[in-house]
C-alpha cells in the first residue's frame, strides 16, 4: 500500500541529520485538500504509512525527519528515529531474608514496580530432611504480594549444612510431598531449591528431589533451583553437586549465584567481576541450558579487609558502604577490568565507631569491593549479550534504592544507529 501511496523520495543532508521528502501520487496530488488529516486517527495513519515506507527505503538510516507533501501541499512533518530492541530482560527476582513482613513491603515497594518475584525465607529443614516451615511465613504478605502482581515463591535452604542438605535429599520424597501440600494450601507460586554445600557423590539425588518437586506441582506453579556459579567448570565438591542440565530440565529456571567471587577468610577482590560473571554464563551455557532459563544472580553487598589484619572479607551491605563513606569520607575507584568500585575508608581515632553484622569496625584503613550502579548495569548488559531470562539479586534492602530508578530502562536493551555525518 506504502509503494503506491508514495511516487518518489528525496534524501537532503543537514546540519549532520537527514530530511526524507516523501511525495504522494499525482493521482493523489489532485485531491491534496481532501488528503489532509483531519483527525488525530488519520494523522496517524499517514505517519504510519511513512515511517514503514522509510524503514523499507532506509533500515539503517535511525534519525532523521520525514516530510510528506501532495504537489506543494505540505501534509506533514515528524521525527523518524528507528530504534530496534535488541533484547528485553522482564523478569526480576529477589530473595528476601533480613527483616520483617512490614519491612519486607516496604522494600518492595521501593523498587517503583520493578520487581516480579520475591522468594522469602520460609522452607528450612528438620534435622531428619522434613519440612519446617520458618517464623517468617505470613500469609498477610502473600496477600499483599499478589495484589501488587507480584509472586512469592519461598527458598528451600539447609544454612550451608551438609548433614542437613544430605538429609533433606535422601528423604526427598516426603520432603517434596509436603512442600508441594503446603504451596498449594497456602496459595504460593512454587519454590525455589537452594541446598549448598552438599557434594557430586549427591548429584542424582539433587537432581530427582527436584524431579519429584516438578511432578507433583501444577504446571503454573514455578520449580527453579539456585545453583553455584562455576567459572571454572569444577566438578568436584559443592560445585559438582548441580547437573546443570538436568536441573533445568525440570526446573522454569536456573538462578546462578554469580556472587562471593571473593568470600570471608579469603583474599582481597571483588564480589562479582565482569570477567567472571562471564565466565559462570558461559558454563551454563555450555552444560546445555536454553538462555532463557538461566537468571543472573547479583549481590547488592560487598566485602572489606582491614589493612594489617591476618583475615577478611566479611560481608557488608551497599547501603552500610555508603553509610560508611559519609560518615568517614574516603575514596571510590571503579575497576574498569573488574567493572566494581573499590571504596577505601580511613577510621581515625577521633572517629566515631561504627557496627558492621554484629562487628565493631576500629581504628584503620578499610578497602571495601562492592557494588553500584555502573557495576550492576554492567552485569545487566551481559544478561543482553546473552539473551537471559533476567536477573535475581541477594538480598532486597542492602541496595542503594536509586538503582530502582533506572532498573527497567537497563533491561531492555535499545540499539540505535546513529546517523552518518557524511
């Protein structure tokens, strides 16, 4: 229709942008006075017309401006910018485990609508491997949840204990029995399984509990598993307990804990680089999971080391680092290989204290790794260059809320080509 509405095309550089001219029919040109929109309906609908007929002409050509004329009747004139998304990343989770269900809302809230899953801390284990339903468990913020759209589904944790991950799997069919009897009963949305710390001498038994989980769960009720992140595709120990492939076999997704790069007791360094973020993709990719069921863990804390001292690495939250810059002052510099910023704090002796994780920090220089916004979007463009489902973070209320101000924008990836200045 675009081809005989419009006899000939013009293209004039200016001032380092385009205008395309766009002609009607001559047989149009004659009713020119009757062509004019009169409604914002018909305005539309010849815009329309042009900017399809100019992206067909021109598909690379991104900003300029079309002018539509009949004879020497101008009909119109607008903006052209062809902007192709590339990816769009919609899906949001995050775990919940520092607070309360008042405060749980209110952090959820803070997130301005970019949030469409939380997982609380409600399913821990007894020591036989049966279900224990956690003091946190409060059917209000479900109700709450699901009336802002929004799905909970509970974490299933062992808190690290091997003993206790073991049990849980050896007495799986119980165990998936009742977290299936309880979600239904209380109108959860599914679970997500984060054993750690067991072993690949429990690989099958891992894989089957969340078989079993998937069996007994209605279709729309989501089974996903929190897996290691393992850049270096060990598998041995903790990391060789996770068949990734299986796992998302039976599982709506697999959320790698692409986080505690560095860890308590270790060295200095990053919680999450850019490169091995990468490289923990990567791996999942390369076990055979689809794209679009791997969610990229980010952490919204860090770690410090105090300068002198024979260990570090405790855990801190974004929201404590700034705190702590404020208080002290100091220096932020942000790694351009590691893509994360690296506070250094002086606390002199005139200085006030301060309490970090039940921990009185002293007198010293601290070097703090963590993360901010550039950090965290840096992570997103990966969830892009990979096509992934989205994003999870651990946990919601240690982050700097003004990350929630651009969140949504970061996951949708826009490209655009720039016009050509010759």
């Amino acid at each position: 229709m675009d081809t005989e509405l419009f006899q000939r095309i013009e293209l004039k550089a200016e001032n380092g942008t385009y205008k395309i001219i766009l002609h009607l029919q001559h047989f149009t040109e004659e009713f020119s006075a009757e062509l004019s929109p009169q409604t914002k309906e018909e305005k539309r609908s010849i815009r329309s017309a042009a900017r399809d007929y100019v992206k067909r002409k021109f598909p690379k050509l991104k900003e300029s401006t079309i002018i539509v004329m009949a004879g020497s009747m101008l009909l119109g004139s607008f903006p052209y910018e062809n902007r192709v998304v590339a990816h769009e990343a919609n899906f949001n989770m995050t775990y919940l485990y520092f607070g309360t269900t008042k405060s749980y809302i209110s952090q959820i809230d803070r997130t301005q609508g970019n949030m469409n899953l939380v997982s609380p801390s409600y399913f821990d284990l007894n020591a036989d491997g049966s279900l224990k339903i956690t003091t946190q468990f409060d059917p209000n913020f479900v109700t709450e949840m699901h009336k802002r759209g929004i799905k909970v589904v509970p974490f299933l944790s062992n808190h690290w204990d091997r003993n206790l991950g073991r049990s849980a799997l050896q007495n799986r069919e119980l165990l998936s029995t009742q977290i299936a009897n309880f979600i239904s009963k209380n109108n959860l949305d599914g679970v997500q399984v984060d054993i750690e710390n067991v072993s690949d001498i429990d690989r099958e038994n891992y894989t089957e509990l969340v078989r079993l989980l998937r069996a007994k769960l209605p279709k729309d009720k989501e089974v996903s598993v929190a897996v290691a992140a393992n850049p270096n595709g060990w598998t041995k120990g903790w990391h060789g307990s996770y068949d990734y492939k299986q796992l998302a076999q039976y599982s709506n997704y697999l959320m790698v804990m692409a986080y505690d790069e560095s860890y308590s007791g270790g060295p200095e360094g990053p919680v999450a680089s850019y490169p091995w973020v990468e490289r923990s993709i990567q791996y999942a990719l390369n076990q055979g999971v689809p794209a679009d069921k791997i969610v990229l863990g980010i952490p919204f804390y860090g770690r410090y080391w105090k300068s002198g001292a024979t260990s570090g690495g405790d855990g801190i939250s974004n929201t404590r680092v700034d705190e702590m810059l404020a208080k002290y002052g100091g220096t932020v510099v942000y790694d351009e290989n590691a893509k994360s910023p690296k506070a250094t704090v002086t606390i002199k002796s005139v200085d006030p204290t301060i309490t970090i994780g039940g921990k009185t920090l002293g007198t010293g220089t601290y070097t703090i790794w963590f993360e901010n916004s550039d950090s965290i979007k840096a992570k997103i463009d990966l969830v892009h260059k990979y096509n992934l489902k989205g994003t999870g973070s651990w946990s919601l209320g240690q982050e700097n809320p003004v990350i929630w101000k651009d969140y949504k924008m970061w996951g949708i990836r826009i490209i655009v080509w720039k016009t050509p200045n010759k």
